[in-house]
C-alpha cells in the first residue's frame, strides 16, 4: 500500500485532489493544501501556475 505524506507537516494526504506536487522532475514534493497554499499563491502571483496533465 502507498501512503501519501505531506513533506512538510508529515501529514497523511488522501487519494484525489487534497494533493500539492512542487518540483520539476524530479525530486517532487507533496504537500497537503495547508502547507501548499502559499506555494499556490505564489505560482498564481507569478502566472506560473499549470495545470495538470491527464491521461488516458
């Protein structure tokens, strides 16, 4: 089983969207939205902030 934890509060993140993904390739960071919603803020004051890709 995979367990999903915020890298900053060492919170466990539930399957779906309460997930923040920071990096560019890797390393990624997670993040639960708490703890990512000055990294949104951010991204979003800069206008670099995109969406994610999906997959089919």
């Amino acid at each position: 089983m995979l367990v999903h934890k915020c890298d900053n509060c060492k919170k466990e993140i539930r399957k779906g969207n309460d997930e923040v993904v920071a990096g560019l390739g890797w390393p990624n960071y997670s993040f639960c939205i708490r703890c990512g919603k000055p990294i949104i803020a951010f991204l979003k004051k800069r206008k670099l902030l995109q969406p994610a890709e999906t997959t089919r």
